[in-house]
C-alpha cells in the first residue's frame, strides 16, 4: 500500500461505518483489530492528519531517570521479568519488548544488540501517545484501557507502516493503570497470524503480572479470577461474609463495579450464590460460577487467603485443606474469654483475630447485654493499638444537643457556656488508638453526615476552631437496633452504614449459646474474686440454663450478684433465684414484672430474623408497659430500674424514649 492508497483508507474509516472498510492484510487472518473508533478520535478530537509527517517525541535522560524511580521497583522488577520471558519467546521473529508507563512514555526495553528489525521510534523514552503519533500500540491501549494489536498500515501515520505491535495495559490492585508490555517490530515479512499469536503471548504476559499485583495486594482475602480469558485478568477478593473486597480492572468493567462498591456489595450480587457465607462455600466446593447478567457460566480458579509465596508466586487454593489449626499454647486472652465454649463466638473471634490491625472498621450486632462493650474493648486489648487510649462514646446516653461538641470538639469560647479551654472531643482523644461508638443506631442524621466526613478523610474540625486534627482511629461501632431497617426508613445513612461496618460481626443472644454453663462458672469466678466463695445447687444450675435471658449475659451477671447476697453459706439454691420470666406454679404473678412470654419475645427480638409485624408490635406495647411498671416501682430511678429490668442505663434510656415514658 503507497502513502496515497494508506491515507484513503485511513480517512475512508473516518468517514464510514466499520464494516465498509476493507483490510489490507491477506486472507485467511486470525484477527484484525479494528482502529476505526481510533483513527476517528485521532482526526476529531487530536485534530491530526493523516497527511502530515509523524514525530514521537522523547524524555532527556534525567527525566527518564526520574519516571524510572517513580515507577516504583517492585512492580519494575516483575515487569521486566514477565518482559524477559516474552522476549525469549519472540525475539526469533525480529519483535523487541518494552515497557511504558501510564503516560505512554517507554521507561525499560529488552532488546538483543544485534536485533535485525528493531524500531528505532521505540528507543527507551520515546512518548506513545495517540493524540501525538496517532493510532499505535501504547497510546492506543492507554485510550481504550484494553490490550491492542497494531498490524501495520493500520497505523494512524505512514510513517508508521512497516511496524507491527502489540500493547497489553496492566492494572494494579485498585484497578489503576500501571503501565504497558508492548511488542513491536519493523520484520517487512511479518504475517498476520503470527502476529495474532505474539498479540496473545502479549496479554497472557500482562495477565499474570495483574494477577500477581493483585493476589499480593489481596493476600488477606479469597480471590478466584475466571479460567479461560487469556487477554485480561478476571480477578475478585472477597471475605468470609462475601463481602467484595477488591476487583482488577476488567472484572470492575465487565460487572460496572466501582470503588464505592469494594468493601459494600457482595459477591452473590454478581455471582448466582447463596445470599449468605455460605456462598463461600460454595465456591470452595465449585470450579464453576454462574454469571447473574448473563446466565453465562465460567470455570473459575480459586485463591485462599493468607497465601504463602512459594517462588514469588501465590499458591492456589486447594479446596479440601481444612483450616489451619492454630495451638495457642498461651494464657486465655480477654477475646478467648469472650469466645467462651460458644461455636458462633469462636467463630467471630477468628474472624476479629483476622482483620485485627487491618484498618477496617468493625460492627459489632446483638441484642442489648450480650458483651458488644466486652469485645470492643477486648479486640482494643489484643490489637497493636493496645497501648493507645481507648475511648468509648455511647451515643444514646449523651444528649442530642451534646453530642456534637462531646464527639467532634470545640475550640475556646466556641459557644455560650462551653469550657473556656475548649474540649478537643472524644475523636481527638482516642487519635493513636480505638473509638468505640455504641448505640450508633441512635446518632442523629446530621451527625451521622459528620462523622462520615471524618471517617473518610481522617480529619476532625472542632467547633469554632478552623485547624482540623487528623486522626488515626480504630473505629468499633455497635448497635442493638437493626440498623438496615433504620437505613430503609432513611433515619441512618447508607454510606456511614457501608463505611462503619468493614467487617459486620453478629453476636449471639445467650438463649442461643452453647456455653451457658461456661458463662455461669466465669460469672461465678469473678464473684468469687469479689466476696467469699459461691457456688450453685444442682437446681439453681438447671434453672440458669432453662431460662431465656431476655437480658442476656448482663442479666445473668445481675441475677447470680443478687442470689449470692441472698444465699445461705455461700450457695446458690433455686429458691435464691428471681427470674422475671419464669412461670412457676408457686410464683404469685404480682410479685413478677409482667414481660411478654419468653417465646414472644425470641420470636420478636431475633433481629437476624424478621419477626412478623404483629409480634413486634406486641413485644413493644408489652415492653413499654413493663418499662413503666419497672420506672413507677423504683420512683424514677433509672440506674435501679435498669437492674431490675437487666438492661444497660443506656438501653433504659433509649427505651424511655422510644416509648414516650418520663424519666
Ligand atoms: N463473655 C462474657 N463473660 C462474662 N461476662 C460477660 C461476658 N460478656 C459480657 N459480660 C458482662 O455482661 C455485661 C454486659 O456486657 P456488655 O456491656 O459488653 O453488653 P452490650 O452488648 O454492650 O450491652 P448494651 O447493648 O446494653 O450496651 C457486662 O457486665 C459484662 O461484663
């Protein structure tokens, strides 16, 4: 093809529909990219012209240097690796490799001194962009964020017509453009097919070095990549909650996955799985997963978490290893003490031990009294930030009107009777350490706007001071309340929900424990520690364990602390016991508070469940009343009213409110 015949076609495409343009190649072509959208751009939006003459500039060589360091050794290092292995594979054929940077500017080469059909436009700093030396390789690749092949006269310019590339972009871990593996040649006796083929080795190439990127970067989590897509790496972390962690470049695009969706969505939202960890699973136990949009089913490799390198490479995931049996040959911490002999807390604690330092926020979920208070400060305890403050802010139990300046801050003279030094707020004071924000279902919405602004930049404001603080938190949120519900209703933020709940961990009601005779003893035990011995009759036992614990652990705490006042010679016998629930014979309902049934109640309060309206508006009116009662019975006294009923003040106090009842 002569200049005349090259810029015809070229401004031909411009013009018409792609299947009006012939190829120029041979018949019997395995694959012809098309460039038509780019020699289109290149005419409209680059304002080029075919017919001029085409100059690739070039860096000096201290700018070279700098992009060289700027480009960071490691992923340099793997690079060129995967650039080495291409080039023994295709330097026969006259192709050198090289690598450009997200700019397009070639910043590595690996090329054999006597290369016969080397390219001298592709010298080490030469700058391939397509809005300067039109469609080619790099630049190409860079627009269109997907590995190209530039066979010959299909180059934008002629000048460039005796050239073949390939260009593979390679993405890191957070889906950006790192740089590109680029193949060119000047062999005048090139054919298409082999081209094709190099144009394969090429994305394989970037492939693997994606995938290593990302499987390093997500070596905490799960991962699988789909199996048979050779020219763009599939990859997906998720954790055991199948929550979606991370996502590589072409995953992101094939699903329009964003990064507001890592750490938000779930991998059964793309994937046909159960909508729950058993997803999990069932990805353990599959080599195949089915595409929701699509139907499409595509076999899958799977990565386990916390892999260990073996030769710089990630093992896979071998599906029947169980998990590694970890002997803590050490002391019971506070978190094993909270784990107890209960399978569901074990469970959550492995998963706490996990992500512990990890920077991810945690959301600890159950009904009032079943230790979210104990675990947060236990997790603060066994983390790296032990020796930092921690401080905890009930959200329930501060005003409205205050907790803005007891959480955020203020500076000196901020307000009519504010402290005259200021107060640098309880997200200032925990900087270094963990904050614990319990009852955050209970935050007002435009505190809730707030604190999300502060979780994402880092930054605090205080009230009439103009210096925002950074901080450095560990942020352990808990509630009681279903938080998905209030997030339906619009009284809780969606984004703050997503932001807090990096890891959400449920803890069970102690109805539902398996280890209730392990709490009573370590109940027990810290009586003991605090007056003479205590133990238990054989009934007093059986009676603990029959009974529902509407309060949960607080109110067992509560009920063992008032029979071991009441019991003869340090023994607790059933008649020592008062329970609210209980139904016996002998027991005069006006000597008991009346609370709902301890069946209505599980069926209501089981939050991970959801209760039909009628129980729960049933449970409510029965709760309010018995709140009532409970208020009138200790004149108004809170802190006695909240022992009675088992509750913590702070529950108390948001009950009240709830329920419209005076304190
Ligand atoms: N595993 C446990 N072993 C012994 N005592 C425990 C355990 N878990 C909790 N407790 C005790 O039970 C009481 C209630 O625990 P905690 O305050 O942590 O519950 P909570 O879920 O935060 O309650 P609320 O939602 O009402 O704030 C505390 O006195 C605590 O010491």
């Amino acid at each position: 093809m002569n200049i005349h015949e090259h810029n015809s076609r070229i401004l031909a495409g411009v013009e018409q529909p792609a299947s009006d343009v012939a190829p120029s190649a041979s018949k019997g072509l395995i694959v012809r990219d098309s460039h038509q959208e780019s020699w289109r751009r290149c005419v409209e939006q680059h304002q080029l012209d075919p017919k001029s003459r085409a100059t690739i500039p070039q860096v000096g060589e201290n700018q070279l240097r700098q992009l060289q360091d700027e480009f960071g050794h490691r992923i340099f290092s793997y690079a060129l690796e995967e650039l080495n292995s291409l080039m023994s594979m295709v330097n026969e054929v006259g192709y050198s490799a090289s690598l450009a940077n997200s700019q397009g500017v070639i910043i590595a080469e690996s090329v054999k001194p006597s290369q016969e059909y080397y390219c001298e436009s592709d010298r080490l700093g030469s700058i391939w962009l397509e809005e300067i030396g039109g469609t080619n390789g790099i630049g190409t690749s860079i627009i269109e964020q997907r590995p190209v092949a530039v066979f010959k006269d299909d180059h934008f310019y002629y000048d460039f017509a005796a050239q073949a590339c390939v260009a593979a972009p390679f993405y890191d871990a957070m889906g950006n453009l790192q740089g590109v593996l680029n193949l060119t040649t000047c062999n005048p006796y090139l054919d298409i097919n082999a081209h094709h083929i190099v144009y394969k080795l090429a994305c394989q190439s970037s492939v693997q070095l994606e995938e290593r990127l990302f499987l390093e970067h997500f070596q905490d989590f799960m991962s699988l990549r789909f199996r048979n897509v050779s020219t763009q790496a599939f990859l997906i972390a998720y954790d055991e909650l199948g929550v979606i962690r991370g996502a590589s470049m072409a995953m992101r695009k094939r699903f329009a996955l964003s990064q507001m969706d890592m750490g938000r969505r779930f991998i059964w939202e793309i994937f046909d799985l159960h909508k729950s960890g058993a997803a999990i699973d069932q990805l353990r136990s599959s080599d195949q997963v089915r595409m929701l949009d699509s139907g499409e089913v595509v076999s899958i490799i799977r990565f386990d978490a916390r892999r260990h390198e073996r030769n710089g490479r990630p093992n896979l995931y071998i599906p029947d290893r169980g998990e590694p049996v970890v002997s803590r040959t050490d002391k019971p911490t506070a978190l094993d003490a909270c784990a107890g002999n209960d399978r569901q807390m074990k469970e959550n604690v492995r998963l706490v031990r996990k992500i512990m330092n990890k920077g991810l926020p945690i959301m600890l979920l159950g009904e009032t009294g079943v230790g979210k208070d104990t675990l947060a400060k236990a997790i603060h305890q066994e983390s790296d930030r032990r020796d930092g403050p921690f401080v905890a802010f009930n959200c329930a139990a501060v005003p409205e009107s205050l907790i803005d300046s007891e959480l955020f801050g203020y500076g000196k003279g901020a307000f009519t009777g504010a402290n005259r030094e200021g107060n640098q707020g309880r997200l200032v004071e925990a900087h270094g350490g963990t904050l614990f924000l319990d009852e955050i279902g209970d935050m007002p919405l435009v505190l809730q706007t707030r604190l999300l602004r502060v979780l994402e930049s880092g930054e605090v404001s205080p009230l009439g001071s103009g210096k925002p603080r950074h901080v450095d938190l560990q942020v352990i949120a808990a509630t009681n309340q279903r938080l998905h519900d209030k997030v339906a209703e619009g009284s809780f933020r969606e984004d703050l929900f997503f932001r807090l709940a990096g890891v959400i961990v449920n803890l069970p009601p102690l109805r539902q424990r398996e280890d209730k005779d392990f709490i009573i003893k370590a109940l027990l035990a810290d009586l003991c520690r605090k007056s003479d011995a205590v133990q238990l009759t054989k009934a007093a036992e059986e009676m603990l364990l029959s009974y529902s614990w509407p309060g949960n652990v607080r109110e067992m705490k509560h009920v063992l602390h008032r029979a071991s006042l009441l019991c003869d010679d340090g023994v607790i016998d059933a008649k020592d016991i008062s329970l609210p629930f209980q139904r016996h014979e002998s027991t005069p309902p006006t000597d008991r508070l009346r609370l709902p049934s301890p069946s209505a109640y599980e069926e209501a309060s089981d939050r991970f469940e959801s209760p039909s309206v009628a129980a729960k508006m049933a449970v409510a009116e029965a709760e309010g009343k018995v709140i009532a009662e409970a208020m009138a019975a200790n004149d108004g006294n809170v802190e006695e009213a909240a022992k009675t009923l088992g509750m913590s003040r702070a529950t108390l106090y948001r009950k009240l409110k709830k329920y419209g009842i005076k304190s």
